[in-house]
C-alpha cells in the first residue's frame, strides 16, 4: 500500500491515493503550522497538488513500521522532498517527518490518522 501511494504521489496522481485514506469525519491530518484538517480537506489539496506540480520526488532516509495491535499499526519515515511547480519555483522539505496509523476498518486497511512536519525552504523560479 505505501509503495503504491508514493508511485501515485510521484506520478502527480495524488487523488488516487485518497482510495486508501479512512473518508470519515473522524479523520485527521496535522500539518506542520499545527491546524488539522479531515478528509475533505485532504482531497482538495490533493486535487490542487495533482494540478499544480510538475514534479514530487523524495528519498526516504528511514521508515519504521510499529505495530500496534492486529488491527492498528503506524508507517512512519524520514525523508528529503522536491517538489517542482508549474510556475518554476521549488520546495525543498529537509528531514520531511511522515506518520500515518492505518486501521483495520471492515476487513480493509485505511489510514485514519496523518501527520506532516519537515523543514521547509522555497526558491522562486529563475533565482539560485
């Protein structure tokens, strides 16, 4: 599953990793600046990612996979990120922090939880 998520997030096809996120008020994602966000939110940033990049890349450095009980188990990893935009202008996220917890929910794994943090630097297009 995560394997399939990344593949889809570097083909600039996010909205079809939203398949394997929990669609429930319940979900949460906590971005970096701290507001959290459910499902909704998620999709229209994805919709808006898959739309405005023209390149997402990382590298992971280390992933850890606890698991929690039969039915919880948390993916979490380390990277470093590039995104190119349309526009030109880079992001560069260092030491990009991921955790998801994946639930068992009616006989399916589905993540029901998401956090993001990294530090982030930006260059506008045509400056070094």
């Amino acid at each position: 599953m995560i394997d399939s998520i990344v593949a889809q997030y570097q083909r600039l096809d996010e909205r079809s990793s939203l398949q394997y996120f929990w669609n429930s008020p319940q979900f949460l994602s906590v971005g970096d600046n701290g507001p959290t966000s459910g499902f909704e939110a998620l999709k229209s940033g994805s919709e808006w990612c898959d739309s405005a990049l023209s390149s997402n890349s990382f590298k992971p450095l280390r992933e850890d996979f606890p698991i929690v009980t039969k039915d919880v188990v948390v993916y979490s990893f380390v990277s470093k990120s590039q995104i190119i935009y349309k526009t030109g202008d880079r992001m560069n996220v260092d030491n990009d922090a991921e955790t998801y917890v994946f639930r068992k929910i009616d006989g399916n794994w589905k993540i029901v939880f998401v956090q993001y943090s990294g530090t982030v630097t930006k260059q506008k297009a045509g400056k070094k």
